[in-house]
C-alpha cells in the first residue's frame, strides 16, 4: 500500500471530528483502505445513520477457485476481513484497493461503474494457469505454471489492467475486436500503469511504463509483457519467443487470431500516451491521464471507434479542458503523429 | 487427419501453436471422432480470454475459453501439448 504519512489514530480523529465534510470522507476512506475492520468497527455509524456523504469506500471480495476452473470459488476475504494469509488472496485484495483509490482520487469515480459496484476477484483458478482476465462480472487470477509465468495477483498493474476492462465496459463499451478491441486492450494498460505509477508516486519521466513486471519468471529473457515507451522490446526468450507489438502504424499488424491482434496492436495507442505523458510531464494521471479518462468516459465515443477516430476524440477532449493552443492539447496532438496514426 | 491448434490472446497475448497428425496418434484419433465442430457456439468477446483456433483437415472453428468443454476440451489440449 502507499505510505501515508498521516497515522492511524489522527485519521481517526479527523474522520469523527474534522469540520469540512470532505475531509472527513477521505480520512474515512484511507482508514478503510489500509487498515482492517477493526478501525472500521469502531468507526461505524449507528445502523439506521446514513453514511457520510462523498465517503465513497471500496466494498471489495476475494474468493478462492481452489485450482478449479468454476467461478466465483468460495469467499476467502470480504471487505473489511483481516489478512488470510494467503498471499495471493491479500495481494489480490490490497490490489484492488489501491485501483479503487486510484479512480476515486484522481478521476472522482467509485468503482469500476462509477456507482459503488462490489469488485470482485478469484484467485488460484484452474492449475499452473497462465493467465488472468474480466469475465464481464469479477476478474479472475491463475497462480501461473512457475517456470514463465509467476503469479497474476503479483503486479498491481495486472490488477489495474483488468478492472480498467471493467470500468471499459460500463463507459466506451468498446467492442473487442479489430482496433476498438486494441484501444479497449490499450485503455486497460494506460490504466493500469497509472494506477502502478501514483502507488509509486512517479513522474512520467520516473516511470518504466512496463505492463506485467515481475510476472515472468527468473530466467525467462524478458522485462516484462509489453512496453509502452517502447513497444516490441519487452521479451525475446526462446520459450516466449519475441514481443510482437509494434511501436507505430507502420508495424500494425493484420490477423484473425486475438480477436484481430488486439494484444498486440495495442502497442501503438499505447505509445500514443507515453508520448503524450512525457511531453506534458508530470504525474501522467493527472492531465495526459485525465484526456484520456474523459474520452473514454465521456458517453460520446462509439464502440467501434478506430485509432483515428479515438485520436480525434482525445484532441478534443483537451482542447475543451486546457484550450486549442495550450501545450497539453499539442502533446496529445503530436503523440498521434508520433505513432502514424494521424499527420 | 492433420489437425492444428492456435492458442492466442490472454492477458500475455503470447501465440502457442501445436500440430499432431491421428494417423500416428491413437489418442488424438479417439478425440477426434468425438468432436462435432459444427455445434461449437461462437467465441464471446472476453477480455484477457484466451482463444482457440482449431483445424482439422481444413475444416476450421474459433472457440473461446469460456466455451471450451467436453471432447473439444480434451483435443486441444492434447494438441497444444505437442506445442514446440
Ligand atoms: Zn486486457
């Protein structure tokens, strides 16, 4: 979890006592975000109490698929639950935490569909599975075969990856296929990194802008799963083989398979916003990030919108929030170019 | 019967590809005769789900995970088993 500096038993006042309402919320919120129940108990309103208002607090549950492949599996946390000691059942649960504070800090939304929606994650499905994903309802983590892959719970950008699917499929609703499937693919690793770079109080210029670190296992020839920054260069192992993604329009590749290559086209929105980010400086979230969540939240992007359409909106987007001229609106602008997507 | 499985997609996006021929493998040749490629319902678009392209002898379907049971379950991963 992120240091926060504020100790346990002031924020405890603050939540109780503190005359500005908001304040009180947050104070609630990061009590419930980092400690267990027990604060949470002593906190808790009477029952027929309303909650504070603006306290939006995660409302998160991990269940177990105990190495079978049916969901969701049996609880193993719910919120407000103390620590398993599980690591991958903890992990999983303090992941979605940190996601949970990441869209309700910067972007002011509670949950993956903006209204308190319980996130819900199942761990240890199927046996070695190399895999993790959004089944359209909860997001689901295989423990990994530990010779490639290690377990999906590990990096909290996997975790932001895959609630971003989510958050995707309550706004955009982006059709996953062809390139609205590679921008949905892209949307979730923007996300994610975002969410793995504010954990870690990063600048753009700090970040690895890496999708999956610390999932391969040691020995395999790779940093990570994908690269924003550079796209291709991630992995090249002879189990693996190389990373296929490229970092421009001139690599975009034609394919049946993944739905239309979208794991792999993703490479090029994706450095889109490395791009963008960078040029702007900065916390990445906080302006470039911004662009990006009000483009894809807005309620005005088709779901089978391409590259070129989706580049469109996002130089929309910051002109109406910075202006025409300003240089955020030429960053998003020059980043497009910078992938071939627009000239 | 030449039969070839692609798996591709998953949150990796890593492409495993296996081949077996059931003239030479008897397990493969059971499967194979239980298998109906024409009842398999259309792949759902699931984020991060992996997906199966599955040949044999030329005639072709596209399974996602989620659909992935019975025989058909079995024959691709019996196939993706002889995957390099
Ligand atoms: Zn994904």
């Amino acid at each position: 979890m992120r240091c926060h500096i504020v100790p346990p038993h002031m924020l405890e006042r603050i939540a109780r006592n503190a005359d500005d309402p908001a304040l009180r919320a947050r104070a609630r919120r990061t009590l419930a975000l980092t400690s267990a129940h027990a604060t949470e108990r002593r906190l808790a309103a009477p029952a027929a109490a309303p909650a504070p208002s603006g306290a939006a607090v995660p409302n998160r549950m991990i269940a177990d698929a105990g190495h079978k492949e049916r969901l969701p599996g049996t609880t193993a946390r719910a919120e407000g639950a103390a620590a398993t000691g599980d690591t991958s059942c903890d992990q999983a649960y303090d992941w979605l935490g940190a996601t949970f504070e990441f869209y309700e800090t910067a972007y002011g939304r509670n949950s993956i569909d903006g209204a308190g929606l319980k996130m819900i994650s199942t761990v240890h499905y199927g046996e070695r599975y190399d895999n993790a994903f959004w089944n359209g309802e909860q997001m689901v983590y295989g423990d990994g075969d530990g010779t490639i892959f290690t377990d999906f719970t590990g990096p909290l950008d996997v975790t932001g990856h895959e609630l971003t699917h989510g958050v995707t499929q309550y706004t955009a609703n982006l059709d996953y296929s062809g390139q609205s499937g590679a921008l949905n693919e892209s949307l979730s690793d923007v996300f994610g990194s975002l969410i793995k770079q504010m954990h870690l109080g990063q600048t753009a210029d700090q970040a690895d802008w890496l999708i999956g670190q610390g999932l391969l296992a040691p020995g395999v020839n790779g940093v990570a799963l994908r690269s924003m920054k550079e796209p291709g260069t991630a992995y090249d192992d002879p189990q693996l083989g190389k990373d296929p993604q490229p970092a421009d329009m001139s690599g975009y590749v034609r394919t049946y398979e993944d739905n239309g290559g979208v794991h792999i086209n993703s490479g090029i929105p994706n450095r889109a916003f490395y791009l963008a980010a960078v040029a702007i400086g900065g916390h990445a979230w906080e302006k470039a990030g911004r662009v990006w969540y009000e483009t894809l939240t807005g309620g005005s992007l088709a779901s089978a919108v391409d590259f070129v359409g989706f580049a469109a909106a996002t130089v929309q987007t910051a002109t109406r929030l910075y202006g025409a001229d300003s240089a955020e609106t030429t960053a998003v602008a020059d980043a497009w170019k910078g992938v071939g997507v627009s000239q | 019967m030449k039969v070839t499985v692609v798996r591709s997609g998953g949150f990796a996006g890593i492409r495993r590809r296996g081949e077996a021929d059931s003239a030479s493998d008897p397990m493969l040749a059971r499967l194979v005769g239980r298998v109906d490629l024409g009842s398999v319902p259309p792949p759902g678009r699931i984020p991060d789900q992996f997906v199966y392209d599955i040949d044999i002898d030329g005639r072709r379907t596209t399974v996602g995970e989620a659909q992935l049971n019975g025989p058909l379950r079995e024959l691709v991963h019996h196939v993706l088993g002889h995957a390099e």
